[in-house]
C-alpha cells in the first residue's frame, strides 16, 4: 500500500513510517518540521509541507499516487494548548479539515487518526476500554475529539473508511539506537528522568505522591514507539473505505512514577534524585489501557510489555545522542 503520513517527520510518525518501509508498504512523510526532525525519515521520503496548505498536499497525494493516509500532525502540548488554545484550534482541527479536502479532491478513502487517551479525561476506569466515557480536560484533547467527530462526519456523508487509534504514553526508541525522541520542549517522563545521569538536570520533579496508588504517584501504561508502530501497520492494512474503527493502543501494564524512576536506576546503574512537588491539576491516578479489542480484531500483541525493556532501548538512544538528532549530521534527503 502506498501511505502518506502526515507529521511523519515526528516521534511516532517517524517510526510508523520507517515500521511501514521495513515491512512491505510505500511510505511517504509530509511535515512542515515545527516538531519534526527530518534526521528520522530515511532514504528519500520527506517532503516538507503543511496540512493548512490544501492545494500543496493534494498534488503530493496525487505525485505520490497515495491509496490511504495515516495522520499524526498535530500540536500536541497539553499545558501549551492551555495557554494558546487559538494554536492548538486552527493546526489540529482546521488542519485535519485540509487534510480530509485533499483526501476527497484525489479519492484516498482510508484514513488512520493519531487520537488520544487524553479523550477520556479523568475517566475512573482502570484498564479503560474503548467504551469508556469521553470527557476531555485540555483543549488539546479536545480537538482531538472533535477531530474524531469530524472523520465521523466525513465517513457518513463522502464514504471514507477511517481507523481512530487511541493510544496511551509512547516511550522508547529504535533497538538500533538510531532512532528516538527528541523534543523542545521535552516533556514526557523517560527522557526527563534521563537526563539526570546525563547531566542536564540535577533532579526529577514529581508531582503528587499523595495519589491512591499502591505508592503515591501517578500510574501510566507506556507503550513501546515500535509496537504503536506494528499496532499502526495491522490497523491500516485493516482499514477500507467502508471500515470505521477504535482501538485503544496500550500495553494493558501500568507503571507508576517512581517505578518508572526504578526501572532507570536500574539501566543506567546509578541512583537517580528526584523531589515531591505538589501535583498537577488534571492529573488522573491512574491511565492504562485494556487492549483487549486491539489484540483479538487485529492479533496485535507488545514486544515490550515492562517498563524496564523500554527504558532500556531510551537510555540506549539518549547515551548516544545526547543533544538528539542535533548530535549527528543531517543526511541530505528532502524532496522539494
């Protein structure tokens, strides 16, 4: 199948797309780089470009001869979309309205959405089923959700099949150690936690230990980016113009701040400080996923269930490139 995937030049885009390449699919990224790293795209499958640029992304599908699209570009800082919801509006909402217009100007009928956990809010229920209730907190997982809506819409009334991939904490990175994250701001627990033995900060902040958790912080399921990659490769091979799907993408393993902290300590082999601070407003006890759907429709199965495999292959990464994709040369591979 030949796939466009929008902000493929980001963290899990990037690895969906590079997981498409190694198993048989024609895989091109369309990026406009605010996030992205071109560094993660291999071989010549960039093409710089913005979702709002309806016109520009219509005739890269056509170029491309795309049959389905995956969709990960997106702004997608909870505390930023706090601040700056206007942002956070017009690029995830208004952009994917581009998107779905180019999808109907050259007839791509398959379509695969980068949704959120974040969808439910602070939903109690622990393993969260696709089910479960959404009530979204951020703006950020609101347009997310209004998002998911939008494709709905656009299924009933033009015939487009679509798969909405709600998924829970990405973490880790290539087994190679070639490939991993690299944000600014960086923002998500693993790459904090090791940048203490790195050096570049002196100690972890936690927020809330006072949780009703078996130790006080905060519970998260964090899957492997390569097995959101292999969850993404079967839905979309699953998805048809008539398919409309959800799947939540989590391990069904959930591991608690200071077990995250552990397993750390425990691969890079030295103790690592951290502090209790007071928690964060929107701060649900615990997030895990129940994949049980995803596992019996699709055969989808983690190849890193515990935490302390994932950690393995992030410390592997952030070692090596400890200043992230600005830690080695830039290949030379954009298309114009």
């Amino acid at each position: 199948m030949r796939i466009l995937v929008t902000g493929g030049a980001g963290y899990v885009g990037s690895a969906c797309l590079r997981y498409l390449l190694d198993n048989g699919h024609e895989a091109l990224a369309y990026d406009n780089l605010v996030q992205g790293h071109p560094e993660a795209v291999p071989g010549d499958r960039f093409v710089r470009g913005d979702i709002a640029e309806t016109d520009r992304l219509a005739a890269t599908m056509r170029e491309f001869s795309a049959e389905a699209v995956m969709h990960f570009a997106a702004a997608t800082c909870v505390g930023e979309s706090v601040e700056d919801p206007e942002y956070h509006y017009r690029n995830n909402i208004a952009g994917t309205l581009s998107l779905l217009d180019a999808m109907r100007q050259t007839g791509v009928q398959r379509l695969l959405f980068s949704s959120t956990c974040a969808t439910y809010g602070l939903s109690p229920k622990c393993p969260m089923s696709e089910e479960a209730p959404q009530d979204p907190v951020s703006p950020y997982a609101r347009t997310k959700l209004a998002v998911e809506w939008m494709i709905r819409d656009f299924s009933v009334a033009y015939g487009l099949g679509f798969t909405l991939l709600r998924y829970f904490n990405a973490a880790g990175a290539s087994s190679d150690g070639q490939y991993g994250e690299d944000h600014d701001p960086e923002n998500h627990l693993i790459p904090l936690v090791l940048q203490v033995p790195l050096g570049r900060r002196e100690r972890i902040l936690v927020f809330g230990n006072d949780y009703p958790t078996p130790d006080g912080t905060c519970i998260r399921d964090y899957i492997h980016v390569d097995d959101l990659a292999a969850a993404h490769k079967l839905a979309i091979e699953a998805t048809t113009p008539t398919t409309q799907q959800v799947f939540n993408v989590g391990t069904g393993n959930g591991a608690s701040v200071l077990e995250v902290i552990r397993a750390c300590e425990e691969v890079v082999g030295q103790s690592i400080s951290y502090e209790a601070v007071e928690r964060r407003p929107g701060d649900p006890p615990a997030l895990v996923a129940d994949p049980a759907k995803l596992k019996s429709a699709l055969g989808w199965e983690p190849r890193y269930p515990n935490i302390g495999a994932t950690v393995k292959t992030a410390w592997k990464w952030h070692r090596t490139h400890p200043n992230g994709y600005a830690s080695k040369p830039a290949p030379a591979h954009a298309r114009h």
